[in-house]
C-alpha cells in the first residue's frame, strides 16, 4: 500500500498530536516533517537544551508513537531447548 504525499502528512500529524507541543516540534524537525530536517544540535541550540538531551525527547515521541500502532504478526519463536 502506497500513500500520497497529503496521506503521509495527514497520518504524520495524527501521530504528532499525541506528543506535548515542545516535543511534536522537536521531532517533526528532526525527521523534516517541518520543512528540512534538523540536527539534534541544531534543536539543541533553538531550545536551549544539550544534544543528549534533544535526542532523549525525539527518542521518546517515537516510542509514544509507535504505541498507537497495531503490533506487528510475528511468527512465535520457539524456546530454546536446555540440552
């Protein structure tokens, strides 16, 4: 399944809604949802906040994110055998 352009922005921001202001821009930025895509010490700098820091805050928008997604079929690994 492809999506149009419109589609993706429309979906991207579904997803963004999710995050606090501060932290859907942070990441919209970093990815190029807003424009071009940033560096973490290009936010940083904007934010006032360290590079570890900025990359702390887009990590965990991507991972409130990626909650509101259906888990993906995976096929059951089988225990490993104790020999």
């Amino acid at each position: 399944m492809t999506l149009e352009p419109v589609e993706r922005g429309i979906l991207a921001n579904q997803f963004l809604s999710v995050l606090p202001d501060r932290q859907r821009d942070m990441v919209a930025k970093y990815y190029g949802f807003s424009g071009g895509a940033y560096t973490f010490a290009a936010i940083a700098e904007e934010y006032r906040l360290s590079t570890t820091r900025v990359q702390q805050l887009v990590t965990s928008g991507v991972r409130k994110m990626r909650r509101l997604l259906p888990p993906r079929s995976r096929p059951k690994e089988e225990p490993a055998s104790s020999y």
